[in-house]
C-alpha cells in the first residue's frame, strides 16, 4: 500500500510520539509498503530544533528507506498555553500544502497522528480526492489535557473546543488510539463503536529483556552504582508534575543508600534543577537524554521506576515510558486514579506495578518503599510484555485492519 504519515512529531526524536511514528514507519517500509511522513524538525523533548535542522525551511530526504518532508514550525523556548496554540497552529499551516500535494501521489491509507488536531482538515480532504482511508490515530487527548491541567480556562471556550474536536474525530473512517481508557473517552465523544481501533504503543520487546544492572552507565551518570537507584526517564513537562519527585526525595534524604536519577528534558527541568538546589539535595542528579541503544541498560540499573502524572492528565495521555519498563521487568510505581487505564492495568495484574494517588508526595514516597522491597526482575510485568506489547505483532494487526483483501474483516479493536 501507499501510506502517508502526518504528524508533528517523529524520529530522530528519542521519546514520546517521535519515537514511535518513527518506528511505525520503518517498519511498514521494511514490509513493502511505500511510505511517506509529513512531519517537522525534531525538537522535542528540549524546545529546541535539533542539530542539522531548520524550523526555517522544508527539506524532503529519505530516511531509513521512508520519504520524509519537514516542515517549518515554531518552537518556544519557554512553551506557555498560547505559545503552544501558535506552535502547533504553525506545523498545521506550514503542512498543509505539502499534504495537500499528496493527491498527486494518491495514497492508500492516510494515518493522522495527534497530536495534532489542528492537521485534520488536510488529512480529511484526501479521502475525497484519493480514495485513500483516513485514520486518525490519538497519542495524546490534547484538548483534554490543555483544559484538565488547567492550561486554558473558559466555559465557551471549552464546550466550543469539544464540539469542533467531536466534529473532527467523526469525520475519519478510523479513530485508533492507544488504551482501553482513551477508547472509552472517544466513545464519550461520540465517536461511532465501527470506526474505533485499538493501536497501543510497543514494546521491541526482545531488545529489553534480559538486561542486567551497567554500572560503568551509573556511574557515567554521576551514581553510584553501589546505591539503589530511583528512576525517572522521559519528558519533564507541566502534565508530568514532577515537582513531587523532588519532594519525595527530600523526604527520603536520609536513606544515605537511595538516589534518585532524572534522565531526560523538556520545558519544566530547568525548574525542577532550581527546586533540587533549593534544597540542598545531594541524593538527586539529572541526566540528558540516553541514546536509544543505552536504553535497555538504563532501565535495567534501576531498582524502582517512577510513572509520574497529574491527575488532570489521566487518560488524556498514557505514558510511553510504561511499554519499556514493563518489557525489562523494572518494578514502578505508577501515580495514577483506580478508575484510570493505568490504575485499571495494577487491579487486573497484580504485582505488575505500584499504583498510588496522584499529586500525593505521601503516597508516592510510600509507594516507592514498598517497590524497593520487591524481587527483580518483575516477572509479571516481562510476561505481560510479551504477550501483550510485541512491535511486531501489534503493527502487523493494525495494518492488516487497511489492506484491501482483508479490510474489516480483521479484528478492528485489535483486543488483547
């Protein structure tokens, strides 16, 4: 098939939604598929375009055996609510003529990643023109989360965002999305039970298991590889609340044999590094991101693992971070509700992590004592991994749904 994938984010990105439109599309070109991206420069999770790229001009290359375009956008340095709009609005502006061109090259299947949303009205428009089929597929419920975190306020403004994000979503053959939780969610949108998939994000699940502690990586970290070691690896956001890590830490400041490691960027690290300081805490350190091929020894040297959001953010985003930990047998404990994807995932497979309450320093230093006690690896965790993350099968299922000898007559919800 010809496929064209649309989105902001993608490889070389080394977390969240570039990690994994990236792979996506890999693996479809190494199948025979040919595919296309449309996306920007990368820039996340730092706010800042990467080296040897432009947020200036567009530039078409291919990459890995896939056609990827880039396009302009704008990055804030310092991304507040409206600075984020005018970012996303500018990726949706910039791309809309390169999409738009791709009625030329009519394409199959037309797979939208959010976010973001404001992308939807190209990507519609070529199923009329083409022929193709338009999946739109949600990484991140961002209107949910620009106003569960409080980001943007507004009762008009926020019944006015749902209706046109309900209008939207209705208008694609296929809406896909990651956890059970966020299918629920575009049920309660009012999106049709037909048109939904269930597409979670994976794991390569044989690259991470197995890994055994790397101290000569702990130590290159600034850790000593002889303490136990407290886990956070990812994107240090406002839906993070990371804040509460911190605090955490202070409260555990005089078990001399724990240190907590911050492995990552993003808009609040620079805050996070004044709090620790502020403190005086000497069992705190912070790390850039790793590369990938570090990955799995990074996440095999740490004895808890921590899955940390606002409760605002509760199935609005489900954290990327969980396939690989879970993949490793890493022990963590996860902040989020009991009526959540997450807290759900804890009640139905016991021991596979630590779930505690959100935004509750009590709860998560209590939770981290308790995961500190137990074995590793998780077996439990691993074993689920296997069943249930595998790239290779989730992506063949997913495809398998768009190819026309086979169609609908896939399991479209993709079930575990």
């Amino acid at each position: 098939m010809k496929i064209l994938l649309y989105g902001i984010n993608y490889s070389p990105e080394l977390t969240g939604i570039g990690k994994y439109s990236g792979e996506m599309a890999r693996w479809l070109a190494e199948q025979g598929h040919d595919v296309r991206v449309i996306t920007a420069p990368p820039y996340y999770p730092e706010w800042k375009v990467g080296v040897g790229y432009s947020a200036l001009r567009y530039h078409t290359a291919v990459e890995e055996g896939v056609r990827v375009t880039r396009c302009p956008l704008y990055v804030p340095a310092n991304p507040s609510a409206l600075k984020r709009l005018v970012h996303l609005g500018s990726f949706a502006f910039s791309s809309l003529f390169p999409v738009l061109v791709q009625w030329r090259w009519k394409p199959d299947l037309v797979v939208q990643v959010v976010p973001t949303l404001f992308c939807s009205v190209p990507s519609l428009l070529l199923g009329p023109l083409t022929g193709a089929q338009r999946v739109i597929h949600i990484q991140d419920y961002e209107v949910d989360a620009l106003f569960g975190l409080s980001l943007a306020k507004g009762g008009r403004l926020k019944r006015l965002a749902f209706a046109v994000e309900r209008w939207l979503l209705n208008r694609f053959d296929w809406v896909s999305t990651i956890s059970e939780g966020m299918l629920k969610r575009a049920r309660d949108k009012g999106v049709e039970e037909s048109k939904l998939l269930f597409f979670p994000n994976w794991s390569e699940v044989d690259r991470f298991q197995g890994g055994t502690r790397d101290e000569a990586l702990l130590r290159g970290l600034g850790v000593d590889p002889a303490k136990r070691v407290v886990l956070y690896s990812g994107n240090m956001g406002e839906k993070q609340g990371l804040e509460s890590v911190i605090e955490a830490a202070k409260l555990l400041r005089d078990q001399s044999d724990l240190h907590f490691l911050i492995v990552g960027d993003g808009a609040a690290k620079q805050r996070l590094i004044a709090q620790a300081q502020s403190l005086e805490l000497e069992n705190v350190s912070f790390a850039p991101l790793q590369p990938y091929e570090s990955l799995p020894a990074l996440l095999a040297s740490a004895d808890c693992h921590l899955v940390v959001q606002k409760r605002g953010a509760a199935d609005a985003v489900l954290p990327s971070k969980l396939t690989n930990i879970l993949a490793v047998g890493g022990n963590a404990v996860i902040t989020a509700d009991s009526d959540t994807t997450l807290g759900l995932l804890c009640a139905e497979y016991p021991g596979i992590a630590e779930c505690v309450e959100p935004e509750s320093v009590a709860e998560l230093v209590a939770g981290i004592e308790r995961v500190l006690a137990w074995s590793q690896p998780n077996a439990i965790a691993a074993d689920y991994a296997r069943q249930y993350l595998d790239k290779d099968v989730l992506l063949s299922r997913f495809v398998t749904v768009f190819e026309p000898s086979k169609g609908v007559q896939a399991d479209q919800h993709v079930d575990r």
